[in-house]
C-alpha cells in the first residue's frame, strides 16, 4: 500500500492540498493511505519548514505551494521508482 | 460550441501573459479618467463637494488597489519562489550575530511567511544551528516587511515612504534579533525543540519550469486577493469617507503632534486590525492626506502587520511566556520608536 501525507497545522491550504491529492488518486487510478499529520514535531522531525508539505511512500516531494492534481498525480508515477 | 471550439484552441502560455500584462497596464492608466468621469459625469456630482469627493475617491482607489495587489503580488510571489525559507536557513546556519541578524532581517523580505508556518519554520532554524537571535530577526521582519504592505504603500504614496517603512521595519527586526540574542534566552524555548532531529532533512528541491512558477504564482494571488478584497473595499469605503468627511482639524487634533500620546493610541488601535493590511492602508492614505504625522502613520501600518495574536498564541507552542513576553515587548517597543523618531525628524 502506498502512503500519502499530507504536513500542516489544517490551515486552508493543507486541507487543499488533501482534496488535491485525493482527486489526484483518482485520476491516477492508485490505491494509496492518505494521512495528515499536523503535530508540530513530526511535522519539522521531516526537515519541512513551510507548510503546507507534501510526501509519498517517506518522501517530501513539495513544500509551501499547494500543487495541483494534475502535478501530484505526476509526482505519484515519478516517486514510484 | 464556441467554448469547445475556444478551448481546443490552446493559446501559447507565453501569448497569454503578454496579453494579460497589456491588459493590466491599460486598465492602470483609464482607472484616473474613469473615477473623475465615474463620480463628475456619470452621477452629477460637483467637483470638491465632500459626497462628490468620497465617491470620485472610492472609485479610483478599487481599480487602483486592485490592479496592484495583482500585478504586484503575482510578481512579488514569482520572485520569493525562488528563496524557500530552506535555502535561507542553510545560509543562515553558523553565522555570526550581526551579519546573520542583518541577513534573517533581509530575507524576511522576500521569503513567503504565515503564520501557520511560524513553528515548523522556528524548530527547523534552530535545529539547523540558526542562533535564536537571527530566528527572531527573520520571524520579526518577515510579517512586518511584508510585500502587500510594501506593494500598497509604494503604489498609494510613492517609493519614498514604501522605503522608508521597509528600512524602518529592517531596523526593528535587527535590533530586536540582537536584542533577544544578547540576552541569551535559549533556555527559554520549550525543551522539546531542542530534541527534535530532522537527520539532515532529506527534502526534494523541486525545480519547476517558468509555466509552472508562473502559473503558481498567479493561482497564489488570486487567492489571495480574493479573501482580502472584502476587507480591501471595506478599507477604502471608510477612506472614502474620511476623505469627504472628517474635518481636518479633528484628525490633527487627536493624532498629531500636539498630542505627544498618538503614537502609542494608534498601536493600541491597530492590534485588532491584524491581517488586513490592505484593508487597512486606505484609511491610512486618507488620514496621512488629512495631516496624521508620518511616523505615527508608519507606526500604525507597522503594528497592524508586525503585532498579531494568534501569531503569538502559536509561538507559545515552541517558546516560554518570558521569551514570548520579550518578543512582543521588542517588538512593540521598535514600533514605538519608529513613531517617535520619525515625527521627531519630519515634523507634521
């Protein structure tokens, strides 16, 4: 199973950046564990700095920007490697 | 069938931005023919009665602030795309006190900030061997140097008194960043910070192409300019009535400079204004035109954007109330100086 988090506090733009990368399972059509993390220390334990950030499979692939679908349904098939 | 048939003619994403930029530019220049003609011929009104006056005001300032909040800020944001607060805490890590201090100070500029950010960002410098003194520089001047106050303040009052604010809010961040680091406080940072390891934080930097920087940057600023536009035409429909309205004679009376307590009435006043400096800016472009001192003016816009409770309430997360306390009361003391020193050098 393949695991999406999604780090930051639930300001506007991380629960975004949620239902970004829920569609964006979708339009890939991959079966993934979505997770938000918003303790504090878990989220800097990460080294992300700007919020709101994102990781899959254990990697942060994107920090303060929210990326759209389209990219994180892209990030979802280059990470895969 | 036309929307089929425009949307399967995909413009060239380069053509698209010129014709977005002649747009803006156009617009820029017919906002002053349209207010005056707007208010004067449109509706009637005559030319210097206050009704005439606020209105001719209201219809300027909208299109005005407007096209600068968006032209600017997707500018602005294309810019500070290219400085993450990453890159500005690895060139901060291990510098000494008054060159890092300067630099924190100057980054806070152009690194993008919020305050939902203001805790990982404060655990991940000190982690990275950041001093505390320079963290506070950076977390002092990255909300007080901010770049919609600096855009709006350039674009209502001209580069004199956008520099002016920027080097004032500068000078606050780094004596306030000396200040804190000279009283050596890092024991009074939750003990917790102090165990976190990132182990050498293993962050993929993206290297996205212009379309995409571009295309961010716009979708940022329309964000955000449509959650300040109701606070933005609030803010010049109370300008607009000052304008028109509120005698001259009142304002001088309770803000300027025979009342040696403004300074500090008007800092009181701001602190529940926090997060609407572009709601905030056109009162302030109608009271500084009615005589309000300018430093008194600056320190208003300063501790509109700088003091922020809810910042506050987080930071309490990483910080222990006497940190917290000297924080704020750096801060707060900076903008008072501010105020003073600048009505003391350039008279009302």
């Amino acid at each position: 199973m393949r695991m999406i988090e999604v780090l930051g506090p639930g300001c506007a733009n991380c629960r975004r950046l949620e239902a970004n990368a829920r569609e964006a399972l979708t339009m890939a059509g991959v079966e993934a564990e979505i997770r938000h993390v918003t303790d504090y220390r878990e989220i800097a334990a990460r080294g992300v700095l700007s919020t709101p950030g994102l990781v899959i499979d254990g990697r942060v692939v994107s920090t303060g920007r929210v990326p759209s679908a389209g990219d994180i349904a892209e990030l979802l098939f280059t990470s895969e490697a | 069938m036309t929307a089929v048939a425009l949307r399967r003619l995909h413009l060239p994403f380069s053509l698209v931005v010129v014709v977005a930029a002649v747009a803006w530019l156009v617009a820029w220049f017919a906002a002053a023919p349209f207010a005056s003609w707007f208010a004067f011929d449109l509706l009637r009104l005559e030319r210097g009665s206050p009704l005439g006056e606020a209105v001719a005001f209201f219809a300027f300032d909208v299109p005005k602030v407007l096209l600068l909040l968006l032209g600017i800020v997707t500018l602005v944001t294309l810019v500070r795309g290219f400085f993450p607060p990453e890159r500005v805490r690895d060139a901060l890590a291990g510098r000494g006190s008054l060159v890092g201090t300067a630099a924190a100070a100057a980054f806070g500029i152009v690194t993008p900030f919020c305050s939902c950010s203001a805790v990982p960002l404060f655990i991940g410098f000190l982690e990275a061997g950041v001093p505390l003194g320079v963290t506070f520089a950076f977390l002092i001047s990255s909300p007080m140097v901010n770049e919609v106050a600096l855009v709006l303040l350039w674009g209502l009052f001209g580069p004199g008194i956008a520099l002016l604010y920027m080097v004032a809010g500068l000078a606050v961040a780094i004596v306030g960043g000396l200040v804190i680091g000279r009283l050596r406080m890092e024991r009074h940072v939750e003990d917790y910070v102090w165990e976190i390891r990132s182990g050498g934080a293993a962050v993929a930097t993206s290297h996205p192409t212009w379309e995409q920087r571009i295309r961010d940057a716009w979708a940022y600023t329309r964000d955000l300019v449509r959650r300040i536009l109701p606070y933005v035409i609030v803010g010049i429909g109370i300008g607009a009535f000052i304008h028109g309205y509120v005698p001259t004679d009142l304002i001088v009376a309770i803000g300027g400079p025979g009342n040696p307590l403004a300074v500090p009435l008007v800092v009181l006043v701001a602190i529940p204004l926090y997060s609407n400096a572009a709601g905030t800016i056109p009162i302030v472009e109608a009271l500084l035109a009615k005589g309000l001192p300018l430093g008194t003016t600056l320190a208003f816009m300063m501790a509109v954007v700088a003091i922020s409770l809810p910042e506050f309430v987080i930071l309490r997360r990483v910080v222990k109330p006497r940190l917290l306390a000297v924080f704020a009361g750096v801060v707060v003391a900076g903008i008072l100086a501010v105020g003073y020193l600048f009505n003391l050098v350039v008279p009302a």
